[in-house]
C-alpha cells in the first residue's frame, strides 16, 4: 500500500518553491485601430469582453503556503483594470491605439510597481486571440 503523505507534509514541500499564480480578470470596452487601410474591419469602433489574466510567481510563503493571497492580488488589480472597463480605449493616455500588445503592457506598467512579482500579463480579445508580456 502506497504511502499517502499527510497535509502538514504537502504544506512543508511547498514552503520556498518558486511558484506561479494567477488571477483572471474581465472588462468590457470599445476600441478601433486607428493605423489600419479602411477596408480593415477592426478600424471601425466595436467592443470586446477582455480577460486580463495577471501572473505572479515567488516562493510559496514559510507561513501561509502561497505566492501572495489571491484576495490581495483583487485589491490592487481591480481598479487598475476599472479604469479601462466600459471605456472607449483611444481615449485612455497610453491607449490611443489599443492593441492587445499596447493594453497588456499599459497593465503591466500599471500593476508592476504595485507587485514586484508579476511575472506575466495575459489579455485576450476573444477565446482564440490575446496578447502574452513578460515585461
Ligand atoms: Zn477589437
């Protein structure tokens, strides 16, 4: 019979690993690609459902077991990411064309010195097509 280890055993293998966490995020917005030919369809102003999926990693704390608590990663990202939702994004400083590249590093210039642990910014325009930076 295999040996089943115990939680207090899993917890302690934890303890130091670098790991990576994420938490997924979701707005809505308008954008149009304003250096596009004008037969480009996404030149004309349309909107998105984006997925902002923020990436942390770090050693697995020697108390609590985890990189960072997710709810913790909420508070700082989540008005971050509200001053984007239910805009127009040309019209955001450092948006003005507002490509999944451009928002992906506007987030990650915006959450980077809030967490020194982001390791990645994830932005998806729709379920097929996004934007990974690793800074
Ligand atoms: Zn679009």
């Amino acid at each position: 019979m295999a040996v089943e280890p115990s939680d207090t055993q899993i917890h302690r293998y934890a303890i130091g690993e670098i790991m990576e966490i994420y938490r997924e995020f979701k707005f809505d917005a308008a954008h149009s690609l304003p250096h596009l030919s004008s037969d480009h369809k996404c030149g004309n102003l349309h909107g998105h459902t984006f997925t902002v999926i923020v990436y942390l990693s770090g050693p697995a704390g020697k108390e609590t077991g985890w990189v960072m608590d997710y709810g913790e990663i909420k508070s700082i990202c989540e008005p971050v990411i509200n001053q984007l939702d239910h805009s127009c994004l040309n019209d955001i400083p450092g948006l003005e064309n507002p490509t999944s590249e451009t928002i992906a590093v506007w987030l990650w210039n915006s959450i980077k010195p809030k967490i020194p642990g982001l390791s990645m910014v994830e932005v998806k325009e729709t379920a097929a097509t996004g934007c990974r930076y690793t800074g």
